[in-house]
C-alpha cells in the first residue's frame, strides 16, 4: 500500500473513531475521553503490526514502505487527544508516568527521522537496527504500563470497562510471547 493512501485511511480512522465517541458521548468531556481511548487502541493495532513483523518489509503491503511514519501520525494524533482531554477535564498529571510516555514519545517521533536517514544512506543498517529494537521494546513496555494499573484498579477515572483492559493487558503480553520465540530462535540459528 502507498504511504499516501495510508495516511489517508489512518485520517478517516481517527475521524471516524471522534465522531464515534461523539455519537455514544455526545458533544462532552466523555466524548473526548472515548475519543482518546478509540485513538490509542488504533495506535496499538499499528504498532502491532511493527512489532510482531519479522521484518521491515512485512509491513509494506499492511501500512506502507514508512510503517514509523504512519505510526507517528496515529500516535501524534491521539497525543493532541490526550494533551486536549487532559486539559479540559482538568485530569492530574501523574509525573513519573508523563516522564515515561515524553520519552516513548520522543522515540516515537524520532524512529521516522532516522528511517528516513538510513534510506538516505545518512545512518547505518547497525545504528537503525539497535534504534529500532530499543524503539519496539520501550514502546512495548509503556502499552503494557499503560493497561496494567488499569486492570489492577489502580487509576480511577481512564474510562472504558475492566474486561477491555484485561483483553487490551493480554494481547500487550501475547505480542511479547510471540516475539521472544522468534527472536530467540533467530539468535540460536545464527550461532549454528
């Protein structure tokens, strides 16, 4: 799929995912919750697929030959919703917990730059492989923080219900377990 046509259907999505809290919520601090949580589960669908890819190619006909761009736009766009919520609703900000996501953030926004930089010939196949390794595994750990407390009850107010959180902490942690095998099989194999 071109990398056009993706960020046009990634737009529509997140468009659709607003005017869908907008139907169940109406126009209401709700609704913009909804919105949020529809736009960061979308984000974690698209950093599925980075993930759980055996390679970079594996993505091409899923997203785009720039599967971190379309990741940062998804992601950027619930971080607006969020930013927004926030706020609005005048919700606390939970400092060890911002500081966690500024840098998931930074990575986020920073694995575009330097995919464009390595198909530039600017950056190293070595130097984008540990990037990206680093970028997938904090990012990972911070979706897994994410629905973690949310199962445990430990933050009130997040919206949407405790079966969708246990769903949402289970495929987090199935992602990891179909990664581990593969990647551990891989390191075996080239010792041989």
């Amino acid at each position: 799929m071109t990398t056009r046509n993706t960020i046009l259907i990634c737009l529509i999505m997140e468009a659709g995912l607003a005017a869908l809290g907008i139907v169940n919520y109406g126009w209401s601090v709700e609704a913009l919750q909804a919105t949020t949580r529809f736009s960061g589960r979308f984000s974690l669908l698209i950093f599925s697929i980075i993930f759980l890819a055996n390679r970079p190619e594996d993505t091409y006909a899923v997203l785009s030959k720039k599967p971190f761009h379309i990741f940062a736009l998804a992601h950027g766009i619930h971080l607006l919703e969020l930013i927004t919520f926030i706020f609005v609703s005048g919700t606390p900000i939970i400092l060890y917990r911002a500081a966690g996501g500024f840098l998931a953030y930074g990575m986020i926004f920073l694995m575009p730059v330097l995919s464009d930089r390595l198909e530039l010939g600017l950056l190293s196949e070595k130097k984008y492989k540990i990037a990206s390794i680093v970028f997938q595994y904090f990012v990972w750990g911070i979706f897994f923080l994410t629905y973690l407390p949310r199962v445990r009850g430990s933050l009130p107010n997040v919206g949407g219900s405790y079966i969708e959180h246990v769903i949402l902490l289970g495929w987090v942690s199935l992602m990891l377990g179909m990664k581990l095998p593969r990647v551990l099989f891989k390191r075996k194999q080239s010792k041989i």
